[in-house]
C-alpha cells in the first residue's frame, strides 16, 4: 500500500487531519508520498515545513517530492528570484496571487518592507532551504509514478525536464493514452480526486481553502480516505 498527500500548501491543519485518516487506515508505518506545494497561499507554511522535515528525520516512511511553490520559494531566498519562465502572465512570487506573502508572513516577514529580501534569508532557516531543494521530483513503484504536475508524455523519464515535472499542463492533462505507469500528481486545483484513466489529480484546492483529501493505492487501485474509511476512486467515464 501506499498512500498520498495533494498539495498542502502552509494548511497545517488539513495536513494534519490528513496524516490523521492514513494513520486510522494504515498506522504509523504507511509509506506516505507528498506531491509538493507545501507552501504559499495558506497561512502556516514554516510549521509545514518543520511537520515535513521533523517527520523524516524521525525516520518515517515519507517520501516527499518537489513542487513549483518550494522552488519558487528557495530561488527567492537563496538566490533573490521572484520570477519564473513558466509564469507567462510575468507575475513574480510576491505578487499576492501565487501565496509568496502568507509564507513569508509564517516565518516572521513582513511582505511589504522594503528590505523584504534581506529580512528572509535571515528568517528562514538554512535547513528549510537546504531540505525543500534536496527533494526528489519523482518516485516510482511498482505501478505508479507519483509526480508533482505530471510528465511529457512518451519522454523517458531521465528525459524529463525538471520544469515540466513540477509546472506542466499543456499536452499532459489533454493526453488520454495509457502511460508507461499510472501518473498520481497534484499541481491542478480540482474540487475533488479525480481519477482520468491514465493519471490521478489529488490537488483538491488547499490552497484556496479546500479539504486535503489522502488516498490510497494497492497496486493500480485506488481509495479516497474519509472519516468514515476508504472509497474507491474509478476512472471518470
């Protein structure tokens, strides 16, 4: 069994009362993968974090994967980049729409000082820096390939470009053939789990103050955790 976290996006609560449903369902053990976007938008983004990094350190079994939000958080304090290439529409992680000022608020930061910049590289501690740039992009089993926004379809995945595994959506989310393995991903709000045949969406939208809902998967099967146990998660027709 493995189980899966959608983006969390700084809700610490939601996080918790996911990590809650896994522990009721498959107990402290569960191999448990995050998706990414474990910060912007919501208000609690450094307890995140810590939750993340206290938990692997404690030798849990989580693999936690990169999502854009962590990059786009790193390159700004680490290197002073608010920008990035995939954000056509040229708006930078400030600005109020991708959630850069709640995480920073979380860890002290006023996103309005002048200084803002200076005032985060000395708030954010080193190692939230150093464990949210260290995150693998992917991990595979057996019959899944869990991802943060998706894959290039019919590209190997050492083909891959970082970009397009944690930002894409055009010609992946349109695409209807079978991949080599079954994608679970986040990175495209939906209001619920979605599953489309090939791929499995489990953003449900934290980041706008939705529900995180975990799922579950034996082999290619997948369940819905709920307060009452799990439901089966079938393709769309």
């Amino acid at each position: 069994m493995i189980y899966a976290i959608g983006d969390i996006h700084g809700q610490i609560e939601q996080m918790d009362k996911a990590l809650a449903m896994i522990d009721a369902d498959g107990g402290p053990d569960a191999h448990i993968v995050f998706l990414g976007d474990y910060t912007d938008r919501g208000p609690d983004s450094r307890a995140v974090v810590q939750k993340l990094i206290d938990g692997v350190a404690a030798g849990k079994n989580w693999t936690v994967l990169r999502g854009n939000h962590d990059r786009m958080f790193v390159r700004y304090v680490t290197q002073g980049i608010e920008h990035d290439e995939r954000i056509l529409s040229g708006k930078g992680w400030l600005n109020p729409s991708l959630g850069g000022r709640e995480t920073l608020a979380s860890y002290g930061v006023d996103p309005d000082a002048e200084n803002v910049l200076e005032l985060a590289k000395a708030a954010v501690p080193t190692e939230h820096m150093e464990f949210l740039s260290s995150r693998d992009l992917w991990f595979e089993s057996d019959d899944l390939l869990f991802v943060h926004a998706g894959i290039k379809p019919n590209v190997a995945m050492q083909d891959q470009d970082e970009d397009d595994l944690i930002w894409i959506r055009d010609g992946y989310l349109d695409y209807t053939d079978p991949h080599f393995k079954l994608i679970v991903h986040g990175h495209t709000a939906l209001d619920e789990p979605t599953h489309f045949g090939n791929r499995v969406d489990l953003d449900t939208g934290a980041g706008y103050g939705r529900p995180i809902v975990p799922a579950v998967f034996d082999g290619k099967d997948c369940y819905i955790l709920t307060e009452t146990g799990r439901q089966a998660l079938l393709p769309a027709s």
